[in-house]
C-alpha cells in the first residue's frame, strides 16, 4: 500500500471486505473488482484425517490464527461474532502473512481462514480440506487500483477481466 502511494508500484492488487470501510481514494485513483473470493475454514496436512463426520474439527485441534488488528483477524472477528461454529481451538502459530498461513495449513500445522484463491489446487487435490459450511464463509473481492496519471496502469485494469 505504501510503495503504491508513494508511486513506486503501478497496480496495487487488494482484498476488499464489504464489512470494512473500503480504501479512501479519490478519483485520482481508479479501481476495478477483479475477482471474486472468500475466505474458507480450512485444514490440510494429517491434521484433515481427524476430522469428525460432516467435517467438523475435534475440540483440541490447534488452530493457525491473524492477529486481532490485522485485515483478516478484524474480518473473521467480525464473521465469528454471528457464525453458527467457530475455529476455537487451541492457538499453535498467530501470523498476518496470509501465503503463511495457506502454506502451514498444507503442512497440517493447523485449522484456519484462508482465501479460497490461495488454496485451490490443494483442495481440489483433497490435500486441503473446507471445513463444514456451519464455521461459514466470508466474501471478498480481489480490487486493482492505479493512479489515474499513470495511463498504462488505468488501461491496464480496465482491459483485465
């Protein structure tokens, strides 16, 4: 976010949570929804072998959690104030690296929420499994920004589907 406003990037590719505030910019900014996505509960690794039937996580199962002031620990604090299940298992590793995270859920290290997007392939693989729809899911969307000035850019985001 820094380096796109101080210029020095030229897309500045962003997830965007309807029940946030969105990004402040004015019209010296353009945007554009890319994509679609969400984020899932997931597990993968050995750990997905303990699931119980529907696809629920055992009481003790650790969990991989964001801390509570990044992007995604404000968003799935604010998903789990209303879900019907939550990932409350014990807390193994806290990170706000969300490639982190997909990558220590690969590893069974955990339970957690990770973009659908990051994932795919492992799950359609059954290395990764979504957990039952009662945890939810949280829509987002994947958002490109560019400097109106810079025209390459702006083409740039208007032709991407």
């Amino acid at each position: 976010m820094s380096m796109f406003l101080r210029h020095e990037a030229d897309v500045l590719v962003s997830y965007e949570y309807r029940g946030l505030p969105q990004v402040p910019f004015d019209d010296s900014v353009s945007q554009k929804v890319w994509r679609r996505d969400s984020l899932v509960p997931v597990v993968g690794g050995n750990l997905r072998y303990c699931l119980k039937d529907g696809n629920f996580l055992p009481e003790d199962a650790p969990v991989i959690d964001y801390p509570t002031g990044s992007f995604f620990g404000r968003i799935t604090s604010l998903h789990e104030r209303n879900a019907e299940r939550l990932l409350d298992g014990s807390v193994r590793v806290e990170s706000a690296f969300s490639v982190g995270v997909a990558r220590l859920v690969n590893e069974g290290v955990g339970a957690a929420w990770v973009p659908h997007s990051l994932l795919h392939d492992s799950i359609i693989s059954g290395d990764v499994v979504i957990l039952s729809y009662e945890y939810g899911r949280v829509p987002m969307d994947i958002t490109l920004y560019a400097h109106s000035g810079n025209v390459r850019a702006s083409q740039f985001i208007k032709l991407i589907e």
